[in-house]
DNA sequence: ATAAAAGCATACATGCATGAATGTAAATTG
DNA sequence: CAATTTACATTCATGCATGTATGCTTTTAT
C-alpha cells in the first residue's frame, strides 16, 4: 500500500503544503524540521524529498500558493482603472484586507512571512519573486495615481512615487501589525475607514518632497 | 594573555554585540552559528558563553541596546505633551524616522528584526518585551490623540484607537519596507511630507468605526 | 604576597537534522 | 500481461552546532 494514484499523489502535495504552513507558522520556517511537517500531513520525509527538493523549495511553493490569488487580482484591476483611477486603487487595497481578514491561510501565510521566516540567502528565489512583485505591484499603484492626478483627483504638485511608497508602506504595515493580534480589532470592517483617512490625506496634503539642496 | 581587565571585558561585549548585529543581519539570526559572531568579535565562542546565556540571550541584549533610545523618547515626550498634543506625536514619530535614516546600527537592528529572525518560542522574552514596549507606545500615542480631540485638533467623533492603529501601521510599514532598499528614497527629506499626509487624513476624514450591526 | 575569582581559550561529548541511497509495491504504459 | 515508472518508506552516514567541562593566565581583593 505504497504507491497512490495521481490525483492522490496531488492530495499527497497539497497536504505537505498546508502542513508547512502550519509547521513554519508554530515553529518558524528555519527551525522546522522536514519531519515534522512529515509527521503533520500523515507521511515521513521521504515523500517531502519526492515531492519537493528541499525546505527552501517546500517553502517556495507555500507563498506561492498563497500569492497566486494577489496577483490575479492585480492583473483583473489594470483592466477597469481607466475611469476612476483613485476607486481604483481603493478597491484593490480594500480586496487585499478583505482577503486577510477572511481567510484563514491568507493570515497564516502572512505571519510567516512577517514573523516566523528568515529572508536570507538560501530564500534567494523567494526574495527575488518578492522584490519583483512588489516592484510591479508599486509601478501599477503609481501609474493609478499618476491618471488620478490627470483626472484632478488627486492635486497636481502630488509626488506619486512617495505616495505609492506611502499607501504601500500603510498597507504593509496594517497586515504586519494585524495578524500579530486578530481580535484586537475588526479588520474587516474597519479597513474601509482606516484606507480613506490615509486616501484623504493624500487629497488634502499629498506628500511633495522637494529635491532637498544641500 | 588571557585576562582582561574589567573596562577591557566591557569592551569585548560590546563588540560582541556589534559583531552579533552584523552577523545576524548577513545569516539571519537562526542560521548564525555563535562561532561566526566570535569570529567576527576577535574571540571564541568561550567569550561568548562567558558573557551570554546562549543566543536567545545574546539576541535579547542586542535588542536592548537598540530599544534604548527609543524609550527614552517616549520617556520624555510625555513630558510636553500639554499644550500641543498633536504636534507631540509628529515629533515623537518624526524622531523615530530621523534615527532610521541617520544611523546605521538603527537600520541593522531594525533590517535584523523585520527580515532575520523568527519571532518563535525561545525568544520569548524577547517577544514579550516588543509586545509590551508596543502597548505602551500604542496606549500613550492614543492619549495623545484622546487630547488632541478635546482640543478640537481632531474631529470630535474620531475613533482615537483606530486612528493610533493606523499611524503605528504606517511607521511599521515605512520602516519595513525602506530598510529593504534604504537607496530607493531619502527617507530623512521625506520622513516630514509623509508624516504630514496621513495626520492631514486624520483631520480631515479621520477613522470612525460603527460598530457593525450584523 | 597570597588567595580567590574574573575572563577568556581549548577540548570534548552529544544530539540531531539533513540528504542520499536503497527498498518496494502499486500504477501506469504499451 | 510484462516492463517501467511513480510515489513514497526506510535506512544509513555524515556533518555540524551546541553546551559543558576544564585549563590557563591575569586581575583584584585582603
């Protein structure tokens, strides 16, 4: 009673990734001990190293799975952003919450990968998937702000990159913060507010960093 | 050639506390091997043991050193906190992103917390510490903003609570994401115009969150 | 000056996670 | 229905980081 069939072999893999999860979410990802992710999906390591060449790989494939429903969305947004722009943004920020404050992987993933994981070398391929998609992700907000700004919605001496940077640095740091304590607040419900205070101050006083002589 | 004197052993920890921070921050706190941090410190691992428990002890006095002045400023910023509430708090966070920027060993310390390390259970009291200096700050920027509505500096119907959410997620984020690429903007010429826009948000759409019926 | 302790260096024993090697039985393929 | 591959389980050898124990030399206290 060794060998399964395909789709088991695949029932096999998805729950070596949903043990992962766990497993790094418990014990971080550089002390966790392949077997123990093993032991969580009900097999020994020998069916990780078939599956999956070593941690690094395991973990790979773990944000992957995690990342993949951000990046639809991304793609989905560049479609109706032609109009209005700021909405636009709003919605794709209100999507992203919305997807954390409901999910349960989403949050696990998350905390991973904000507190239980070291982005050091041997995550290379990881880090470099990161970087290039929070670059794509940056590019395609400014571009939305800089419409915004053509629309008039946003003033025109408005510095896109720094606002970009700023909303980003906002949304980071509210998913970063939330999924240390869920219940401290409804995320759900309050991420429409907690978006337009920072949305209004982009339209009231947008950052305008003067290039600083001296 | 052994012994040290007193000022001489002093020495040799404080040195190992910089070579652990710089270690720490090329390995990852989980893959550094005490070995690396002697190395780098001109000593052995004995010297290590000598001064420090294990590495989850070494990491905490690290953290220490680094927490350090940041206290301080919370320390002395409840002091002038009367006439000017708001203000205070743009201080206090201004002060937080100006340290960033100009140190160095501020951005290593901050690079190690966010990016190389694994907040799991042997550093514990490591973690504590983080969560209570968190709800200190948390609760004393709150009364802060609890000030600045009664002054009418805020909207009277301002949610205080989510509004400190919201600024601590948004100096969490910046710092998080520009120690990634401390070269991509000048965090110091930007710290203010940033700064500026999001309590811009908080004066005039400020964070008001209904309890959701349902 | 002598005892005691400080400040490390060195040597040793230990466990433990890894990765590769091998085994194996069922499931495909032709 | 034979041959081959898949999908793991099991075993093994290895290295490596840790913690402890011990040794050695110089301060420091008295």
């Amino acid at each position: 009673m060794v060998k399964k069939t395909r789709e088991e072999a695949l029932a096999t893999r998805q729950s070596l990734l949903a043990a992962a999860l766990q497993v790094f979410r418990e014990r971080g990802v550089a002390h966790t001990r392949l077997s123990d992710v093993a032991e969580r999906a009900g097999v020994t390591r020998g069916a990780i190293y078939w599956h999956f060449k070593d941690k690094a790989e395991l973990f790979q494939a773990v944000c992957e799975r995690g990342t993949m429903p951000v990046e639809a969305l991304l793609a989905e947004a560049s479609q109706n952003a032609l109009q209005d722009p700021l909405a636009t943004v709003r919605q794709l920020a209100l999507m992203a919450l919305t997807q954390l404050a409901g999910h349960a992987d989403t949050q696990a993933m998350f905390d991973v990968i904000f507190h239980k994981c070291e982005f050091t070398e041997e995550l290379a391929p990881v880090v470099a998937k990161n970087d290039a998609d929070r670059a794509a992700c940056l590019s395609q907000v400014q571009r939305l702000f800089d419409q915004a700004v053509a629309c008039g919605q946003l003033p025109a001496d408005t510095d896109t990159f720094l606002a970009t940077q700023g909303l980003h640095a906002y949304m980071v740091g509210l998913m970063h913060e939330w999924v240390l304590n869920p219940g401290s607040y409804d995320l759900a419900a309050c991420a429409k507010p907690l978006l337009d205070c920072y949305l209004a101050g982009l339209a009231t006083r947008p950052p305008i960093c003067r290039p600083d002589a001296g």
